[in-house]
C-alpha cells in the first residue's frame, strides 16, 4: 500500500487543526517530522508493507511522527520531542479519512461523524471511537498529551496516536511516563531542550472486537544529545500496571521485532555519560518507591472507608473524632513513610558497601589470575623457546668454525701467491721482450714513413705558396699590355 498524500487536519471543532501527512512505506522518511527523531533518521526495522509513516501536523507545522500499522489498527511508535508539561485538555478525538480512502475528497483530518457519510471503506485500515464503546478499554496515548502543550497538546488526540488500555493501565502509564520525563529526563538534558523520544506498543494476537491489537507491552526510549549524550529504555508489561522496569536501550531493542533500532549510531553508542545514567537511574528508583508507598497509603484509605461506609460508621461524633485523629494519623504516616526511606537508603547504603568490596575483592583475584596466567605464559614461551636458541648456538659454532678454515685457506693462497707471482713474471719477461721487438720496430718504420711525408707535404706547402706570391707580384707590377699593341 502506497501512500504519498498531503492533507490538512483541519477539524471542525478546531478550526485551527491543519495537515497531517501520510507517506508510503517505501519512501526513506517522514518528510518534515524527521525533526523529532535523533539525527533525523526514523527507527529501523519496521518495514512491512503494512506500515504507514504519518507526519502529525497542526496550524501547518508538525507535531509528531508516527508510524502505523494497517494490519492491527494501532500505532506501532509516535516519535516527539519533550516541548512542556500542561495540563490534559478536554478529548477531542479524529480520524484519518485518507488511510481509508485515497481518493475521496477530504484531505483533512476530520470527526468520525463528519467521515461517515464521504469516505469509503471508513475503519477498514484504521480504528474508530465505536470500535472502543463497551469493549472495557480506553484510548490510550502514546505520546501523551500531557507533556505537550498548546498546539502540541491538541494534535495528540487522534485515533493514529492511541492503543486499546485498561483505565487503570491507562492511568499508570501516562503518570509513569509523566513522572519519569518530567522529574528524570527533562532535567538532565537541558530542561528537555534535547530530548528525543519515541514511545511504542508490540501488538499482541489479542484484538478488541476482533478488530483493533491488544499491546503486549508498552515501551518508551529517550535519547539525549545536550550536553552529554545518553540514551535509556523503559518498558510496561500488562500483568504489572504498576511498575516499570528501566532497561538500556539495546536491551530494549532485543524486546521488539528482529532488526529494530531505535537512534542513530545508537544515541551516542559507547560514548554516554555514566555518570547521567546513574544520576536517572537513581531518581527513577525514587519515583518509584514514592510511588509505591502513595499507592499503598491510598489503598489503606479507601479499604478504611469502605469499611466505616458498610458498617455505618457515619455519625458526627466520629467525624470529629476522625478529624482531631487526622493530623495523628498524618503524622503516623508521615514517620512510616520516614522509617521507610532510612530503611530503603540503609539497605541501599549496605548494598553499595557490599558491592564495593565486592568489586575490590573481585578485582584483587582478577588482578591475581592476571598475574598468573602472565607468569606462566612467559615461563611456557622461555621453555618452549629453549631448544630453538640451543640449536642457534650450535649453528653459529659449526659457521664459526667453517668461516676459520675458510679465512685459514684465503691467507696460505695469498702467502703462496707472492713468490710463485713474481717466478712467473721473472720467466715470461724474456717472451714479452722478444715479442715486443716487432712491435717497436714497426712502430719506429712508421715514425720514419711519417717523417718523410711531413717533410715532403712541408716542401710542397713551401713550394705553392712561393708561387702564389710570384703570380700576385707579378699581376700587381707588370703593366697590362693594350690589346692594340
């Protein structure tokens, strides 16, 4: 399914609603909402034909991407940077007419009752409100509405954006989410300034009225790049609405579909700050544990008032009684609450301890084993290189003693040489006498032969240039004779 539209999302309720973008799986983005992914580059991973990348856009400006599944009905992530926590404004939910039907005349986002009578084929891709009546879930959000505001906030509310909850799943999602990014992200990364957010559901077989994926799980990753980069997951199994567990974002990916990453160069990849990721981690711990003992308190509270409301325990004077126990009861709570925290932050304080020795006594045997095991390699290459320098040592002696006889050889031919040289030369002297005779006298016949020459050349050179000067005299003093005479 191939889709390559641009529609506003002008909604009649608000008429400032204006262009949310699909594009087609193919294409390598999600046109201008790459901005809301760190380094403008989507996750991977997510490439069945039946995903649709949307750009969320509002007054002409976009919001947040999202990517679609067709097949489920539901979103599979919404990708969206931390702008400002508000508060949730009243639900205003839409629909995309384009997902469903192509080629109809509405190119905006638009309510279901104004889709129904002009689109064709309306719900066949996506979900709608009727698909959520009495089915016992709610729409939850993916991007919550909550850590948006203004503009932001408004284009949260479409069905592309939200995934079937239970209210109580519903309400413990958004809070952990709000919690978590507003008291342990957003402060360490410039307020939010820098914070990268993607937060997802995995389909499960389960579906709401046949029709619309029950999650299996909930997930959401941050990635910050200011100042320091670092990056955490969080991911919200059903069978424990009421906790998170906090996770590294590669652990996170080996939760989702095979391939799927997340960030780019993995937010940082080995170069995040440790000293961030303990800094969040702790005030995650914290979040959680207040959140644990708010829980519990409110629990007490209405089981006290539920029991005071079935046995009538209604009357004035109780009610007076119940409010000159309440600052005992506060203060009750209160000091729990305190024993509580010391005890947790002993047991952590004992923790940390332990695990620091621990970590000395592991080192110290590590850095023992270390020594050992170097100690022995050595030993084991001295041993094994012994009969390798043995069998040198006799080389060099063997050529030791080849090179003495070979010297001892050289210096008796060079002592020999000398006499035996000059006997030589003393019996061929006479030979290379004799023989040069013929020699010297065919050179001294040449000498003559040239002499001889030179002074008949000289002579004859003499000879021409008397009679040359004898011609020009004569030429210059005889008069010329007239040819009357």
């Amino acid at each position: 399914m191939k889709m390559s539209i641009l529609f506003s999302l002008c909604i009649f309720a608000f008429p400032g609603f204006s262009q949310g973008r699909v594009v087609g799986v193919d294409e390598a983005g999600f046109a201008e909402c790459n901005e809301f992914f760190y380094g403008e580059t989507p996750p991977e991973g997510f490439t069945e034909s039946f995903h649709v990348k949307i750009c969320q856009q509002y007054n002409k400006e976009p919001r947040f991407a999202t990517l679609y599944s067709t097949e489920d009905k539901t979103p599979l992530y919404s990708a969206f940077k931390y702008t400002k926590a508000a508060r949730r404004g009243e639900e205003s939910w839409l629909v995309e007419p384009q997902i469903d039907d192509p080629g109809n005349d509405l190119e905006e986002m638009v309510h279901e009752a104004v889709a129904v009578g002009s689109v064709n084929n309306l719900g066949a891709n996506q979900a709608l409100t009727t698909d959520y009546v009495d089915s016992g879930y709610e729409r939850g959000q993916l991007n919550p509405s909550s850590l948006n505001e203004n503009d932001f906030q408004l284009a949260t509310y479409t069905l592309t954006n939200a995934v079937p909850m239970t209210p109580s799943l519903s309400k413990s999602w958004h809070k952990d989410v709000e919690d978590i990014v507003e008291q342990a992200l957003a402060p360490h990364c410039e307020n939010g300034a820098h914070l990268y957010l993607v937060a997802g559901a995995v389909p499960s077989s389960l579906k709401v009225k046949d029709k619309v994926s029950i999650p299996e799980f909930l997930w959401l990753a941050a990635c910050c790049d200011a100042p320091k980069v670092w990056s955490v997951g969080f991911l919200k199994r059903l069978n424990g609405e009421n906790s998170i567990e906090d996770l590294s974002v590669e652990e996170l990916e080996k939760q989702l579909p095979s391939g799927a990453h997340l960030f780019k160069s993995n937010c940082g990849g080995g170069s995040q700050s440790q000293e961030k990721m303990e800094a969040i981690l702790q005030t995650i711990n914290q979040i959680q544990s207040e959140e644990h003992v708010v829980q519990t308190t409110a629990g007490r509270v209405d089981r006290h008032m539920n029991y005071q409301e079935k046995h009538g325990e209604g009357s004035l004077l109780k009610r007076v009684a119940g409010i000159v126990a309440a600052p005992f009861t506060k203060l009750l709570r209160l000091v729990g609450y305190v024993l509580v925290e010391v005890v947790r932050y002993t047991c952590y304080f004992l923790w940390y301890v332990i695990k620091q020795l621990s970590n000395t006594a592991m080192g110290g045997l590590y850095s023992l084993w270390n020594g050992v095991m170097s100690y022995g390699k050595e030993i084991s290459i001295v041993l094994v290189n012994i009969p390798r320098d043995v069998a040198k040592v006799a080389a060099n002696i063997v050529m030791g003693f080849v090179r003495i006889f070979q010297n001892t050889l050289s210096l008796i031919y060079r002592i020999l040489s000398v006499p035996i040289g000059l006997f030589l030369h003393i019996m061929v002297f006479p030979l290379d006498t004799f023989c040069a005779i013929p020699i010297v006298l065919k050179d001294m016949a040449a000498g003559v032969a040239g002499t001889c020459s030179l002074i008949v050349d000289a002579t004859a050179a003499m000879m021409s240039g008397f009679y040359y000067i004898a011609t020009h005299l004569g030429k210059k003093f005889v008069p010329k004779l007239s040819s009357d005479d």
